[in-house]
C-alpha cells in the first residue's frame, strides 16, 4: 500500500495539471513574447529607422541558439504583419551586415506585434533553406 500511494499522487498530479505523458507541447494560441525589446534591440532599431528602415520598427534583438543559430527577434507596430515580406527581410539584412552581425550561416527571424503576437517566422538556416 506505501509503494501504491506515491504512484496515485503522481497520477493525480498529472490529470489535475492536465499534462500527460506524450511530450508534446500543445500551443493555446499564437505565439507571443513580450512587447518590449532590450535596450540595444531599442537603439539598433533607432539605427535601423534613421538609415531608412521601416518607421513601424521599433526594437531588434539577436542572440545565437544552442546550436550556434543566430535568433533575430523584431517588434513592431504593425498589427497584420508585413504584406512583401521578403523585401522588409532583405531590407533588415542589409541593414545588419552593414552593423557587423553575420548571417553567412542563416538565421530565425520572428516578428512579434505590438501585443506580442508572433506575425512572421522566417528560417535561413541551411536545413531549412538548402
């Protein structure tokens, strides 16, 4: 009966936090991050806009992965996210070469709404973009 008990709470455990044993992560809506970035994402976004950037841009972040993956995280004002794409990722690429940030090896880039919301995720990385 002790080894019994140890077992049932566990089991207890699980069903009331509703996690299960699977290991699948079960998202409950969009992805989101805070609406603020750091404060050098803050001032490389102010570079970004003063060289012509888009207005809407309000912070940058990057930082390399575990694996060595350079992560670029952007905030901005839009709401619905980027209609061509591809011409504000090249745009920001551009604009972080010309700051010494290598992206030879690709990178993740997300972009995050004002509330958070993750509007784009955009993969360069060679097994994602051969």
């Amino acid at each position: 009966m002790r080894r019994i008990l140890p077992v049932l709470f566990l089991t207890a455990a699980v069903l009331l936090t509703g996690c299960d044993f699977s290991g699948e992560a079960r998202p409950s809506g969009p992805p989101t991050t805070t609406a603020t970035s750091s404060q050098a994402g803050t001032e490389l976004a102010d570079r970004y806009r003063e060289t012509g950037g888009d207005a809407d841009v309000y912070g940058i972040d990057h930082t390399k992965n575990r694996k060595g993956v350079l992560m670029l995280s952007v905030w901005t004002h839009k709401k619905a996210g980027y209609k061509n794409f591809d011409d504000f990722a090249t745009n920001l690429a551009s604009f972080l070469t010309r700051q010494g940030i290598r992206l030879d090896q690709g990178y993740v880039l997300n972009v995050y709404g004002p509330d958070g919301t993750r509007l784009h995720n955009y993969d360069t990385t060679p097994e994602h973009d051969p």
